[in-house]
C-alpha cells in the first residue's frame, strides 16, 4: 500500500473547509520538509500568513500522525513517516535526522563515541556520529566508508542480511583482524544468536567497538547502531554495559521507524 501523505492529512483535519485545510497543512509541511534546519513555530506563522490557533491545530494534526516532529528547541522537522519511507528507498538523511536522539541519548548513558551506519558500496557508511566528551578516542567517522569483516557495524549488516561481503580476500587491517571467511561465518552466526556484535582492535589497534541492528516496519534491519571508545575505557568488563545501552536505543529507534519489537508482540 503506498503512503499518500495528503490523503492521511484530509483524514485528520477537522476543519469545516477540508479542502483549504489540507492546503494549508501541505503548505506547512513543505515549508518544514523544504527547510536544512528545523522551523519554528513563530517562522511558520510568518511565512504561512496563517493566524497562531490555525498553524497550531494543523500542526498538531501532522505532528498526531507522525508527519512532523519536534526536537528538544520545540522547533518542527519532517517526522517519522519520511525516515520510515526513507529507510525503504535509501533516505538517509531522514533516518540520520530520526536517528539523531537516539544518538544523542546513548552517548550520554556511556560517553563513547556513537555512530549509525549503513550498507554502502561493499563497506559501511556511517551517516551519523555523536561525539565522545574525550579527546583520547576522538575521530570523525561520518562519510568515511570502512571495511563490512572488521567492523562492529559492518558485522550486524553482514549477520543480518543487509550487507555482503565483496569478492576476493579479506584484508587484514590489524593483527586481530579476522581474515578467514569460515571463522567470520562461525562469528556472524554467534551475532545473529545473541543480537550484538564486537570488534576488538580487529579494525584499528587500541579501538573496541560494540553494534547492534537497527529495523524497519517491515522487521528488515536497515542499519547498525555502535558504541565505539579506546581500549583503555572499553574493558572487557565493561563491553556488557555498553551493550546493553545499545541494545536499548537500537530497539527504541527500530520502533520509532514502525518495528514491532518482541516485548510488543508479547504483550
């Protein structure tokens, strides 16, 4: 069934003019999905022409209905419905602009660096990144496309399914990085198994990272969220922790983009 974002517009608006009401709303929400930054309300008003109480019943009704969101200024962007559709025909910026609280919140519970990152050109590119407060560990890893065998992204992509791995041999970045196809299988069959996956300075000596999947409405997983620090603060009796924390804001992003977790399901 496609999605007819006027249609689920006309279907909310309880204005007694329903045909300017939708106009009026698909005029609002082009002027958010057409802006770099989010609008605010006020800047909305303005440039509508439209009286405060009617931008803000329209408002309200394509917020409602997951057309526009709100971020932590109250200020408005595109909503949920585009990074869901974004997701199924390659978006990424909508799911990078959707993803981002979920980002934000997991640095905070660990204070490691915190990428998204996507299948792209038989590598994982990562299209959003929440830097680390620390400086031992920093690098800006956004646009920089990296290896799918000796990522912590690039194996819940692989164990998933939204990844392959390129022909020919497997490189070998470090002395940890794993070069044989059987033993990255026996790996990506024990991520699949519990539902995370960890690289140990297989990518860059002195860096850990841990993943887990990101999916869609449909249940495909689309992307791979990771926890990535220095071996000095990612002890091996801390990767649970960090996991766990991963864990958590992967599974409240798959939802945010329509996944039915198994918790839902159960209920």
């Amino acid at each position: 069934m496609t999605w007819n974002p006027l249609a689920t517009i006309a279907a909310v608006t309880d204005a007694p003019t329903g045909t300017q009401a939708v106009d009026r709303a698909a005029r609002l929400l082009t002027e958010i999905v057409d802006r770099a930054e989010p609008v605010t309300f006020s800047e909305l008003a303005a440039s509508s022409g439209l009286a405060k109480s009617t931008t803000s019943r329209l408002l309200l009704a394509l917020e409602r209905n997951g057309l526009v969101a709100r971020d932590e200024a109250g200020a408005y962007r595109a909503g949920e419905l585009f990074a869901r559709y974004g997701s199924r025909t390659g978006g990424l910026a909508d799911l990078a602009i959707v993803a981002r609280p979920h980002l934000e919140r997991l640095g905070e519970l660990t204070g490691e660096t915190v990428n998204l990152g996507v299948e792209q050109s038989g590598g994982v590119q990562q299209i959003a990144q929440v830097d680390s407060p620390y400086v031992l560990g920093a690098a800006n890893w956004v646009g920089r496309l990296v290896p799918l065998h000796c990522t912590a992204l690039g194996k819940v992509l692989l164990a998933h399914g939204a990844a392959q791995l390129p022909p020919g041999r497997l490189e070998r970045l470090t002395e940890r990085t794993i070069t044989s196809r059987s033993a990255l299988d026996a790996e990506l069959e024990e991520v699949r198994r519990r539902g995370w996956a960890v690289t140990d300075e297989e990518l860059e000596p002195g860096l850990v990272a841990v993943a887990a999947p990101v999916s869609d409405d449909r249940g495909v997983v689309v992307a791979a969220l990771s926890v990535t620090g220095p071996t000095a603060r990612v002890t091996p009796g801390r990767v649970r922790e960090l996991v766990a924390h991963c864990i958590d804001q992967a599974h409240a992003l798959s939802e945010t983009l329509g996944h039915r977790s198994r918790r839902e399901g159960a209920a």
